[in-house]
C-alpha cells in the first residue's frame, strides 16, 4: 500500500501514529495564570547532551501551551507502568483552570530550579526553560524546544551507578488506543566500543 497523506489513506483509523512507535510520554506539567496543569504528550523526546535539551509537540492550542509561554518553564514527568491509569486520567478534557493533578489524585512537589509543579513519585522529572516555541504547518500545530535546568531521579530507580529503567518499565505510546511496557533489556556495544 502507498498513499499520499494530502489524498488520505481510505482506512478506518490514521496509521500515522502507528508507524512511528515506540514513542516516549513526555507528562508535562506547567503552571500559568489559570493554575497548574498536568498532560500526557506522544510527540516528546531528547534531542541534545550538552546542554541537555528535550523537544514536544502540541497539536492544539492546549493549556500547557497557554502557561509555558506565559512562564517560560515547563516539567517533563516520566511515566511507568503503574502510572498508566493516573497518566489516562490527565488526558481528560476538562475546563481552562482544573488542576489534573487534583483531577487525578496525583501527587505533586515543587520543582528546584524553576516555578513549575513536578510529579513526586515520577521515577525521573526533567525541568526545563523553554528555549523555543515553533509554530508548525497544519491548524495549531507547535513544537516546544526547552533546556533540561535540573533532573529529578527516584531514589529506587538508581542502581549501581545507573538509572535502571526496569524499576519502573516506561511506558510508550503505540498507534491507536495502544500502549506498550518495556520489560525485555539487552545491551549492544557500538562496533570498535571493546
């Protein structure tokens, strides 16, 4: 099958987000004029080490968008499995104001190096100053580029000198209303690593 997205695909469902998998859940949570705000995004990832540099996308004019250009700040909480249900509920539609941490029953802690909100049992929590905001093609479309300021590691997620992944098994967003757990590790030296 080929098609042009311009001409559409003629299947029930979009496979665009399908085809692009694994894709990490960057919880955002931010605080604006309305108050504080915690979301679940799919188009998230790091792009740069030194400085350390994370990017998202909005497709919408949402209220994440709304506080994070009013703040300049925002936190991206990482997600483990036994987070999956809390991390739905924030993906709610609700009023401008309504605090999804409270919508949600999930614990919040302040953040050190910036004025955001994070999410206390997070296994790691990135806080970012917003370097760009990009206004992509397409109806509100926006791509957020922040600077990683101060990094927040769950004690029991710190093994033998490594952020151990499997203490929490990050969940990643599939196609669809998919999701996926990652439990099976392996390890792969670059070839001429020794």
């Amino acid at each position: 099958m080929f098609y042009r997205p311009e001409n559409g695909h003629g299947l029930p469902h979009n496979p665009f987000n399908a085809i692009v998998t694994p894709r990490p859940i960057g919880w955002i949570s931010t605080r604006g004029p309305d108050g504080d705000n915690l979301a679940p995004y799919s188009f998230f990832n790091a792009v740069a080490y030194v400085p350390p540099q994370v990017m998202f996308a909005s497709t919408g004019a949402k209220d994440s968008l709304a506080a994070l250009q009013t703040s300049g700040v925002f936190c991206v909480n990482m997600v483990g499995e036994a987070q999956k249900d809390d991390m739905n509920a924030t993906s709610a539609a609700l009023p401008r104001g309504t605090d999804e941490f409270l919508h949600a029953g999930v614990a919040k802690a302040e953040c050190e190096t910036i004025d955001c909100p994070r999410v206390a049992e997070s296994p790691a929590a990135l806080e970012c100053r917003v370097t760009q905001v990009i206004t992509l093609k397409g109806k509100n479309n926006f791509l957020i580029l922040g600077e990683v300021t101060g990094i927040h590691l769950r004690d029991d997620c710190v093994v033998e000198g490594r952020f151990d992944v499997t203490r929490f098994n990050p969940l990643s967003r599939l196609g669809y209303r998919d999701y996926a757990v990652v439990r099976d590790l392996f390890e792969l030296a670059r070839p001429g690593e020794g």
